[in-house]
C-alpha cells in the first residue's frame, strides 16, 4: 500500500480537487434531479385533480343525456298518439257529415231546419263536418 501511497502523492492535491468537484457536481445533480422531481409531482397531482372533475362532470352529461333520449323517445310516442288521436277526430267529422247529408235528404225537418237561418256558430260547427 505504500506504493500506492507514493504513486499518489505528487498529484494528491488534484485528486482531492477532482474528487471535491465531483462531489459538488453529484450534490448538485441530486438537488436538480429532487427538484424536478418535485415539479413532476406538483404537475401529477394538479392533472390528477383536473381528471378527477372533468370525470365527475363526464358522469354527469351522460346522465343528462340518458334523460334528453328517454325525453325523445317520449315525445316521440306523445307525437304518435296524437297522429292517431287526429285521424280518429277527423274520421269522425267525416262520418257526421255523412250523417247529416243522409238526415237532410231523408228527413223533411232537418232539410227545413237547415233552410232556415241558424245561429252563426252552429252554421260554422255544420259546414265543418260537411
């Protein structure tokens, strides 16, 4: 070991200086390295909160969108029962005018009630179902 001893001595002062730089640069890299990883996780955590929300806001609009469809499908059904209710109405008009062309032709106080003048809205509701 004494060789060794020797064999440094002439540059001890510039291994010490090399390995103090070191040292330092390896302290340094180690503070750089702990910070950035301490922004990572500052930005990890923030992103895990953002899709935290947007996850319940999600949750929310497809309840809301499972609500619009059902409301669609109801409208849709409302209309359909309309569009029956319509032509079972207008089915019926036709069939009472029919009704009351075959009373005027075949009974004389219809056909003389009708001659004669009748109040405006009765007239109206009448020629309506003509």
């Amino acid at each position: 070991m004494k060789w060794l001893s020797n064999l440094i001595a002439p540059i001890k002062s510039e291994l010490l200086a090399m390995v103090g730089v070191v040292a330092i640069c390896g302290i340094g890299a180690t503070i750089a390295g702990y910070l950035h990883i301490q922004r990572q996780n500052a930005q990890i955590e923030t992103l895990d909160t953002r899709i935290g929300d947007l996850v319940i806001a999600n949750k929310g609009w497809a309840a809301r969108a499972t609500e619009q469809d059902r409301l669609r499908a109801l409208e849709q059904k409302n209309v359909l029962l309309l569009q029956d209710k319509l032509a079972l109405i207008e089915q019926q008009g036709v069939a009472s005018a029919a009704q009351l062309k075959q009373l005027e032709k075949t009974n004389a106080e219809v056909r003389e009630l009708m001659a004669r003048r009748l109040p405006p809205e009765l007239r109206r509701m009448l020629e309506q179902q003509k």
